[in-house]
C-alpha cells in the first residue's frame, strides 16, 4: 500500500486542494498570513493555532504538530509547542537541554536528525513499509498514528556572537488510514521556511526581553524596551525598598577560598533575592553581596499596606530559607550564613545613570540611602530585620521600637522597628506543607 492510499487502494484527495494550482495558491495564501503574522510579531501558540486551523480547513490530515527550538533563557534550554487536533490547544513547554537527564530528547527524531544534518525525515508507521525506529514513533503508533513527517529549518539568531546557529524543529503526526499524500508534504514543505521566519521574529523578541528582565528585572527591563535608554531618562517611584546584605561574606570566602565564594553567594541571593521575587518584588540589582530591591505602591497610596504586606512575607521566607540553608551547610562544615535588612518607605527615583555610552538602570535617592543606612544599624542592634516607622504600621505583625537613630550621612533621624515574623513563618510553612 502506498502512502497516499486508503486500505482499499483509492487515493484520498484534499478537497479544494487536489491539484498543483490549487496547492500552490494554498501555500502563497498561507505564507502572506505567515508574513504579516512576523510583521505583527505574534506570539507562537497563535502562530502555530492559526496555522494548523487552516491546515484542516483545507484538508491536510494533520492530528498533531510540533515546533521545538532551542532559545536563551537561564532556567531552561529549549521550548516546544504542540498542537493537537482533538482539542484545538496549543500546550508549551520547557526543556532543560541536557541530554544525559532528558532522554525523551537524546532518544528523539529531532536529535538524530540534528547529530546527522537531515532536513527531513518521514516514517511510515504502518504497513509494510513501517519504519519504526525512534521510541516516540512506538507511541504514535500506539495512539493511532499512521505517518510521520519532521523537518529542521537552520536559522542565524546573532551573526556576532557564539551562539548565532539555532533550528526550527517541525514533525506532523496523522492517522488518516492512507497516511500523508505527496500533495500534503508538499505543501506542509512548502510553508516551512515562512513558518521559519516568523517564529525566528518571536524568538528574537522572546529572547530581547529576557536578557533584559534577567539584567534589569521584570519592570526595568520593560522601561528599557519601552525605549527608556537615554542618560537621564528616569521615573519618580514611591515603594517599600529593602536592601539585604551578607554580615559575614569575608569569612566565608576565606573559609572556601575565591573559586567557589561565586556560588556561595548564588546561594544566598536565592535566599533572600529569591524570597523578593517570589512574593512580587523587583530585584534591582547586586551590589557586592548585597541586594536593592523594590515593591512598588503605585499611584494609589491605598497600595501601601498591600506593597508592605508583600515585602513582610519576602522577608520571613528569607529567614525561613537561609535558617534551612544553615542546616545544610552545618551538616557539610560549612560556615553559616548572616545577613543584615533594613527596609523603608519613600520615593526613589527610577532610572539610568552613567555615562551615554554605558548606562545603569537602577534606583537613587535619598530614601534608598536611608534603607542602607537602616540595614548599617541591624548588626549594632543585634536585629537581622530592621524597618522605618512606615513600614513598621503596615506590615501587620509585632515590632519591637528600637529607638530613635541618626542614619549615618544622611542627616535624618528615624524611629526603627524589629518585627516579629513568627505568624508569617507559620503560615509560609503551612503553604509548603499543604
């Protein structure tokens, strides 16, 4: 039985599509909506859903159709979208990349075809003419696949860095009895190279934003892409600012020597840096072994209380985290962790500062000043957590008054507060729990 045959050896034609003139106006009409799709930037489940509906309407026997590329991220190393006919969703997903953990890829088409340098590959799974050489095609055949079809379209992200080479994987899955005609593969060939160039536009601007967000933060990165680049360019923001900083980060980089004091401290900012993101704080950047961050209040004042409730929980599930980190490390001999906080609440203005050609995006002002200087006082006053008088009336716990100080080089005098973080503790442990 040939691939384009029923079992009872009729051809089974596409309707509106069973000719080379019909196809090929298929195909210019799909590549036109491919390209203004790349004009428009569209994200890729839209592109490949949008893509796959028209594939059906015409005919093409398509019951399943995957994009995977690799892409520049520091959590994860590639990503898939599939897309399935018996629900219509698209469903995307990360990939770490390393072939000794990830075996569903090392033992993949894709893999093979990317080792050998084949454009494509097509696998009948049925028949007598079934090639069945990959243990996904076992499972397509399982689930009622019938043939096969991956391609590999090589693109340049950057011509000037190292890691310019990047591919789009595409494979279509059908379980039309005949499998795919010589028609259908030509087609799906002949939109490949569109398809190509507009998920290529998306990477491009997936991967924009991430380095950005990666070296700026979140909302930074954004003002940044939004075209706040110039020397000067800068935003009043009023926000709780906590700056956190490692008490003890000269012994501990005696103790394991320069080589590994690096990831001692990735260590510690994924204590504390870590707790600022995970409860929706804006890492701003790292100074040394120290960590400015921000929880914005926005225009609306009523926002305090919220932007102060977030910032008490970063802060007691950073003592949650380094307290467990120091079980680890004293069970290795390992020197604890300490760290001094000091949080406050003011407006900062939020900008780049430097030179023209080289500029920072980050946040000065007197108010960020003042946070320093409180976290300065918590080693004096034996508090790991120190907060200005505003932070302390909306952050919802006990605090102890400390008294009255003069924030060194500031001028300014503040009463600060050690809170009680005990009951968020709790809580934070009974969500981990649960």
């Amino acid at each position: 039985m040939t691939n384009n045959q029923s079992s009872s050896g009729v051809v089974t034609p596409l309707p509106g599509t069973n000719n080379a003139q019909a196809a090929r106006g298929f195909v210019r009409s799909v590549n036109d909506w491919l390209m203004e799709c790349a004009l428009d930037d569209t994200d890729i489940s839209e592109l490949l859903s949008g893509m796959a509906s028209r594939l059906v309407a015409s005919g093409i026997p398509i019951d399943r159709v995957m994009v995977a590329f690799k892409t520049l991220h520091p959590l994860y190393e590639g990503v898939s979208y599939i897309w399935t006919k018996e629900n219509g969703q698209v469903v995307r997903t990360t990939h770490m990349g390393d072939d000794e953990k990830d075996r569903d890829w090392a033992e993949s088409p894709m893999k093979w075809m990317l080792d050998s340098d084949v454009s494509f590959m097509r696998r009948h799974l049925i028949g007598p003419s079934a090639v069945v050489d990959f243990p996904i095609l076992e499972t397509f055949r399982r689930q009622r696949g019938t043939d096969y079809y991956a391609l590999m379209t090589p693109f340049v992200t950057d011509s000037d860095s190292t890691l310019n080479s990047n591919r789009i994987f595409m494979t279509y899955l059908t379980r039309r009895p005949s499998g795919f005609s010589d028609e259908d593969l030509a087609i799906l060939s002949g939109i490949q190279r569109r398809f190509a160039v507009s998920c290529k536009m998306r990477i491009n601007h997936e991967e924009t934003r991430t380095i950005l967000e990666t070296y700026l933060g979140t909302d930074a990165g954004q003002r940044v892409r939004n075209g706040q680049i110039k020397l000067g360019d800068s935003t009043k923001t009023r926000a709780v600012i906590w700056f956190s900083d490692m008490r003890n980060s000269t012994s501990v980089a005696t103790h394991v020597g320069d080589d590994a004091f690096l990831g001692e401290m990735n260590d510690f900012f994924g204590a504390t840096a870590g707790a600022v993101l995970k409860h929706g704080g804006q890492v701003l950047r790292y100074i040394g072994d120290a960590t400015l961050a921000i929880f914005p209040i926005d225009e609306d004042e009523t926002n305090l209380e919220t932007a102060c409730y977030a910032a008490l929980y970063a802060a007691a599930e950073a003592q949650l985290n380094i307290d467990a980190l120091n079980a680890r490390r004293e069970e290795v001999g390992k020197l604890p962790f300490d760290y001094g906080l000091g949080m406050h609440v003011g407006e900062v203005i939020y900008g780049n500062v430097g030179v023209s050609e080289r500029v920072d995006f980050t946040v000065v002002g007197q108010a960020a000043n003042e946070a320093a200087r409180i976290e300065q006082l918590t080693k004096q006053l034996g508090r790991r957590v120190l907060v200005s008088s505003t932070v302390a009336r909306f952050i919802s716990c006990p605090t102890e008054e400390m008294g009255a100080y003069e924030l060194q080089g500031t001028g300014v005098s503040l009463k600060l507060f050690a809170p009680d973080f005990s009951e968020a503790c709790h809580r934070i442990e009974l969500m981990r729990s649960a």
